[in-house]
C-alpha cells in the first residue's frame, strides 16, 4: 500500500460516538469504569432464581455446575414505538437486536448526529456475542 493511499485510510474514519450496554453498566463509561476498579459483574444464582427459570434440580446440585450469570439490566424497558414495532413484534426480538437499536441510536445521539438533526450518510459499526436466547 502507497504512502498516500495508507493516509486516505485513516482519515476515513472516525469514532465520535460509542455506546453499550454490558453486565454490571449501563454505558461505556460505566464499563470502563469496572474495568478500572477489577469489578466482576457477575451474580450469584440462588436454588430458587435456578428453579424459577426452569434450570432441573438433578443438573444445579451437582458439585460442578457453575451457579453464575451475567444479566444485563433494563432488557424490558425497549422502547418499541419509538423503534416502529408494535409489542407483538417487539416480545419476538432478540434482547440483543432491542439492545442494538438502543445502542445504535445513543451513539448517533452522542456523536451529535442524532436524525432530528443530520440528513447525510452516517454509519454505525457494531458488535455482538452469541448468545442462547432462542
């Protein structure tokens, strides 16, 4: 790659905006700040929390079944109108696609590109682990 094609790279991108939501913080600042500060996000299961979401009882007793989980908070609280779903179609979604949406949208709004207020071409660039939802 040329000197001059390598400089048009770089400048072709910038990151002004991020948004996320993660285990433990609502945001990135919150995450980094976990990061800092060596905090594990993870919660403890309790018999009845595994009983409740149909975990058998034969499988969380036994000596080397890990009673831990990694919630993300505020899974409930889409905002399907303002997406242009109804609840139907918004019960369907993947939690991670309602996430998307909502990080998405922080994001454009945190760059200041938010769509009340910018009409040109804007790209958002995101990421997501698998999950066992379905």
């Amino acid at each position: 790659m040329s000197e001059k094609t390598e400089s048009k790279a770089v400048r072709g991108i910038a990151i002004i905006g991020m948004a996320g939501r993660f285990p433990g913080a609502r945001n990135v600042e919150e995450f980094w700040r976990n990061l800092c500060e060596g905090v594990e996000a993870r919660s403890t299961l309790s018999d009845e929390e595994l009983e409740a979401a149909g975990v058998e009882r034969a499988v969380w007793t036994r000596p080397d079944y890990v009673r831990v989980a990694f919630p993300l908070d505020g899974v409930e609280m889409f905002d399907a109108s303002f997406f242009g779903f109804n609840p139907k179609e918004a019960e369907l979604l993947d939690p991670q696609h309602r996430f998307f949406l909502e990080c998405a949208w922080e994001a454009l709004e945190r760059a200041g590109y938010g769509a009340a207020r910018y009409r040109d071409r804007v790209g958002v660039f995101a990421g997501s682990g698998g999950n066992e939802y379905l």
